[in-house]
C-alpha cells in the first residue's frame, strides 16, 4: 500500500505561486535598490555641486556662473524630487510583494501540515493493518498447534 497525499496537485500549485511571488519580490527588491542609488547619486552630485560652489564664491565667480551653477542645481533638485518618488514607489511596491510572498508562504505551510497529518493517519492504518495481520497469524498458530 503506497502513500498518496490527495492534495498533492494543490500543494504543488502552491509552492509553484509561492516561488513565482518570492522571484517577482526579489526583482521589486532589485529596482528599489537600483533607484535609490540612483537618487543617492544625485544627492551626492548636488553636495559635490553646492560645496564647488562654495568654494569657487570664495575664490570669485562670475554672476553668469552662478546662473548657470543655479540652473543645474534646480534641474538637479527635480531629478532628486522624481527620485524621491520612485523610491517611495518601489518602496511601497516591493513592501505589497513581501506581503503577498508571506501569504504564500503561509498558504504552502497549511497544506504541508496537511500531508504531514494525512500521512500519521496513513502510517496508524498500517500500524492497524499490521496488527491485525499479526493477531489472525497467531490465531491460525495457536488453532494449529490445538489440532495436532
């Protein structure tokens, strides 16, 4: 007699959805970190920007230089605004995806225990089965033994 859990096909379905969901969490991973590299380079690029600056108002700078220094640090701050918001996106995005991944996970868990029970109760029926076996083997030894 050979163990079969009922529930085998669900189980794989749901280990399959729960590695699709683990792999679309690690890419939404992949982008928020990619972005908020992105937006970390632009804020060192204005600090570098701002401290040259500085430095060069010390020195002397034309009012025609600090215009043009102006114009990038503004296009510069808008960068980082977007930035900012593409952070908190994929922020949000890769927070929806752990949760869906634990929902998953949670999901896989249950039917695990499941065939963990199902099979206990299959290992008792043998258990049963074998006992039973046993009892009408020493049933027929102890007749057998009665007759001769």
């Amino acid at each position: 007699m050979k163990y079969q859990y009922k529930f085998e096909k669900i189980l794989s379905l749901k280990e399959r959805e729960k590695d699709e969901a683990l792999s679309t969490y690690q890419k939404s991973v992949k982008r928020f970190e990619n972005v908020a590299e992105e937006l970390y380079q632009l804020l060192k690029k204005k600090e570098d920007l701002l401290d040259f600056q500085t430095s060069k108002l010390e020195t002397g700078l034309s009012i025609q230089e600090i215009r043009h220094h102006q114009r990038f640090i503004t296009n510069l701050e808008k960068s980082i605004k977007h930035y900012q918001d593409l952070v908190i996106n994929a922020r949000n995005q890769m927070n929806w995806y752990e949760q869906k991944l634990q929902e998953k996970n949670i999901e896989v868990k249950k039917y695990e225990k499941l065939k963990e029970k199902d099979f206990e109760k299959y290992l008792f029926l043998l258990q049963e089965i074998e006992n039973k076996q046993i009892d009408e083997i020493s049933t027929q030894i102890y007749f057998h033994r009665i007759g001769n």
